[in-house]
C-alpha cells in the first residue's frame, strides 16, 4: 500500500478490509473524491486509486422503450470484486515454503521422529551438521514446529513427548530444616567439574516404575561432559541393591574404574545412604541438596529419555534386561545439540582414547 505524507499513521502496513471496501463503494455513490475517501478511512490516496482500479467493473444496462430494446455498459466499483482480487493477489505473496519443493526432508524427517523417537532441533541440527540435505530445503527448529502444527508432516504433537510434558522451571531454593546430608555436599565440588571441563564426573539417580515394593528399579548413571549413559536394573530401591550393582560396575570396569570413575553425584535418597562409604576410598561422592532436582540436570534430563519407552506408573519387572539395553544404546546413538549434534558414543569413545594416550 502506498503512502503520501499526509497519510494518518496509524493505518500503515494494515490492508483494507471488506468492510472498508463496502464504505468506499457508498462514499463513490455520494461522488466522493478519492482524495476525500482517502482521508475519511485515514490511507493514502494512491491506495484508494490501486483499489477502485482493481474493484471496477462493467455492467451492462438493457432498457424498453417504445418497443426497442437498449443496451448501454456502466462501470462502477464493487466491493466484492475488489476483495476477491485482493484475495487472489494475496495468494501470490510471500516466499513459496520450502516443504512445497520436494518431499524428501518431510519424509527422512517423519521417519527420525516417529520411528526414531528423534526432537525436532535434533533433526535440524543432525540434517545440518551432516550435509543430508540441500540447505534451501532444510528449515529451522521453530518452522519444523510449525509445519507439525499446521498438520504438514504425519507426526503429530502428541508424538512429541517433551513439547506435552514441558513444565516453566522452578529454579529457586527453598532452604528446608533437619534434612539429612550424606556427605560432601555439592557445595564443595570442585568448579572444573560444574562447568564440565574435564571427563569422569557422573551423576547417579534412580527409575521407579509403579512404586510398588515387589517392583524393580533402574540405577542410571551418566557422564556430565559426554552424556554417556549406563542403566542398571536393581531388584529394589534399597541400600543393599546400590551397593551391588556399584560393585558389579567395579568388576566390569577392572582397572579403569579409577580412571573413568572420578566422581559421583547423587541425591539424598534413603536407597544411596552407604555410597560415600562403599566409595570414599575410590572417588569423591557428593550430594546435592534435598529438594534440589536441578542440581543434577543431566540426570533429570537424561530421565525424560527413558521415560519415552518406559512411562511413569508401568512396572519395570515387564521389561527384559535386552530392552533396558536397548534403551541404553539408543540413548548412547542419540545425537545431541549439546555436543555439537555428536552422539554420546562417540564422545565417550573419543575421551577414553584420550586418556589411554596420555597414559
């Protein structure tokens, strides 16, 4: 729409709607000027023109008289016509969207986040990072939202775990008194291990199923820099089944335990009660405040991934030790944005090999 400098600025960049264009067929009929029905909708006159010009048509009159029939054409404006030209220019405007050029990222896409269990950054990030696709077809995160949204693609928003689940984040510290602490707490952790520089420092917490006593529990532990994750099946949520399945660790990782091992982080839980004793000698153990969730992040976050396969309330005894490995493995192949679209493995992989080296 064009403008002129006397034009009343609070109509800029708005289109004239129906209702404008039925005044402007009135005020014609009263032989208005354009000028003058510019000034009463408070536009530019030379908006008025381009719609009167595009709203115009011609009509055609017949008439009897004395027993002959007349034929004569009048032009005048319509509102109707000119909304419906308005319409069909409007269907030429903006820039054509990318999934209108070809099919093959909505379909891979498709594939990653129903059959894969993929997020949508993961699949941007991942398509990006590798070349899989040419980048004029390739969108953003917020636009591969909206096309699930606006019902573009077959996965729906009820196929996205994260996007129902997504809570606002409660980040501040309610102090509670005579709450018991375990050990060192996360207080005293060293900085390098806060801001995940070096390799070695886990978290450790525990899956609950239907939270009945007979049911079993998942022991998960993960890296903070890498995000490698071990899951663990424990026969309950007691002392006793931490402290054998720690040791079943140990034995499996022989003498890199100390090397991979340097600290743990775990939660007040009554279940982790002997962990600094069964390791102080070994590594640090530190616990992170009672009712502080968020002080173990990666942790809670890795949760949600399990959650995907095992939801709250299902009992962990109807899943075999190969599905809960099967987790594992896809956890550990997941890529993610945070370690710049990599997956778990492979920098896992990466930073055991940095270690033999410097050994």
């Amino acid at each position: 729409m064009t403008h002129s400098n006397d034009n009343i600025s609070a109509r800029k960049g708005k289109h004239l709607s129906h209702s404008e264009r039925s005044q402007i067929a009135i005020l014609k009929t009263q032989k208005y000027s354009n000028r003058q029905i510019a000034k009463a909708l408070g536009c530019a006159p030379q908006t008025i023109n381009s719609e009167i010009c595009r709203g115009t048509i011609t009509q055609l009159n017949r008439q009897k008289q004395n027993g002959k029939v007349y034929d004569y054409y009048t032009t005048l404006y319509d509102p109707d016509a000119g909304q419906a030209a308005y319409d069909k220019l409007r269907l030429n405007c903006g820039r054509r969207p990318k999934w209108a050029d070809t099919d093959a990222f909505i379909e891979w896409a498709d594939d990653k986040l129903l059959q894969e269990k993929w997020s949508p950054d993961v699949v941007i990030g991942f398509a990006k990072t590798h070349d899989l696709f040419d980048s004029s077809i390739i969108p953003c995160t917020t636009t591969l939202y909206g096309w699930i949204d606006k019902g573009i693609m077959r996965t729906k928003n009820m196929d996205l775990l994260e996007k129902l689940s997504r809570k606002p984040k409660d980040t501040t510290y309610r102090s509670r008194r005579n709450k018991r602490m375990l050990g060192q707490s996360i207080e005293q952790r060293p900085a390098e291990i806060d801001n995940r520089q070096t390799f070695g420092h886990w978290e450790v917490d525990t899956v609950v199923g239907n939270k009945t006593k007979t049911d079993s529990v998942l022991l998960t532990l993960v890296e903070r820099q890498t995000r490698f994750e071990i899951i663990l099946k424990l026969n309950g949520k007691d002392i006793e089944s931490v402290n054998q399945a720690i040791s079943q660790l140990r034995y499996r990782a022989g003498d890199t335990f100390s090397k991979v091992f340097k600290t743990i982080t775990s939660d007040n839980g009554s279940e982790f009660a002997g962990l600094h004793e069964a390791l102080h000698e070994t590594l640090d153990v530190y616990f992170s405040h009672p009712y502080a969730s968020w002080e173990r992040g990666t942790s809670e976050n890795q949760h949600k991934f399990i959650r995907r396969f095992i939801p709250k309330g299902k009992a962990i005894n109807q899943f075999s030790e190969t599905q809960y490995l099967r987790i594992q493995q896809w956890m550990n192949d997941y890529p993610r944005k945070i370690l710049g679209y990599k997956t778990p493995h492979d920098c896992f992989a990466n930073a055991l090999r940095s270690l033999s080296q410097a050994t």
